[in-house]
C-alpha cells in the first residue's frame, strides 16, 4: 500500500464537482485515509508550491489556489502514487485522455481541478504538510 496527497482545487469545489470527484476516487478503488476541506492561506500555498518559486505562473498559481475552498485528501491504494496521478491525466487538462478528472473538470493548465503527489518524497512531505497526524 502507498498514499499520495489529493487537493481537489478551487475552480473544481466552486464548480460543485467535488462530489464527483470523490465518487470517482472511491470508484477507482482508493481509500481515503484523511480528508479535510479548508481555505489555504496565503503562506500555506506558498510553502505548499515552494519549487515552483520563480516560475512565470507562480503568483497566479498561489493566487487561485488561495481563491476559495480546497478539499485535501490523503489516498492510500497500491501504487497510489502513479494511479492518481494516472486519474487526474496531464496538467494540461486538453492533453489529458478523456475520462481523466482534469480533462472533465479542468478549464486551463493554471486551472486544472486536482492536485496530486508526483513521487514517494514529495508524497511524504505533503501528506504530512497538511495531515501531520498520519506521519
Ligand atoms: P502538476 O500539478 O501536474 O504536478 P506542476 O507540478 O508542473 O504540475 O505544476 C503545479 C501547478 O502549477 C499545476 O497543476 C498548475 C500550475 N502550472 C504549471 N505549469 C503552468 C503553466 N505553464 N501556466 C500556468 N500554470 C501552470
Ligand atoms: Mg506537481
């Protein structure tokens, strides 16, 4: 079993989708291990995207991602990793395959529904960032 954090982000929560969202996490057979629907704080989004610091959208990027509500997940599946990100398709929601979340629900590379753990460090790290009662 590995776990991987999920943000559904707030163009998808304001959009009503996070329902179905979930549905789907728990149609694809994840389990939900932690889950927590907060406002990011400025500072927090910052922290949370720290690696993208100095990147041309970084600004916007932490602006929209402190814009409204974001659900946070932590899912725990076999190889949860590479499957959620597999579910949520490619950053670019238009490059994703069909049936993935960010090709249903996302509008723009910014702004693109869901947010997932790339590798088992930064998994680590983020789960624990926002669920330091499951480290
Ligand atoms: P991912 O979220 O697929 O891991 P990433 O880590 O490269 O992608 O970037 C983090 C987020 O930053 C991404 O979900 C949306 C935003 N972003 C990335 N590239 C962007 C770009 N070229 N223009 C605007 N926003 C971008
Ligand atoms: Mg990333």
């Amino acid at each position: 079993m590995e776990r991987t954090l999920a943000i559904i982000k707030p163009d998808a929560v304001r959009a009503k989708n996070a329902g179905k969202i979930i549905d789907r996490i728990e149609a694809e057979g994840f389990s939900i291990v932690g889950m927590k629907k907060i406002n990011l704080a400025t500072k927090q989004a910052e922290e949370f995207y720290a690696v993208h610091k100095g990147k041309p959208f970084y600004a916007e990027l932490v602006e929209f991602m402190t814009s409204g509500p974001v659900v946070i997940m932590a899912l725990e599946k076999s190889n949860a990793i590479q499957a959620w990100r597999d579910l949520m398709g490619s950053t670019d929601p238009v490059k994703s395959a069909p049936n993935c979340l960010r090709r249903l629900y996302g509008t723009s590379v910014g702004q693109n529904a869901t947010h997932g753990s790339d590798a088992v460090q930064t998994a680590a790290v983020e789960i624990k960032f926002f669920f330091p009662e499951l480290a």
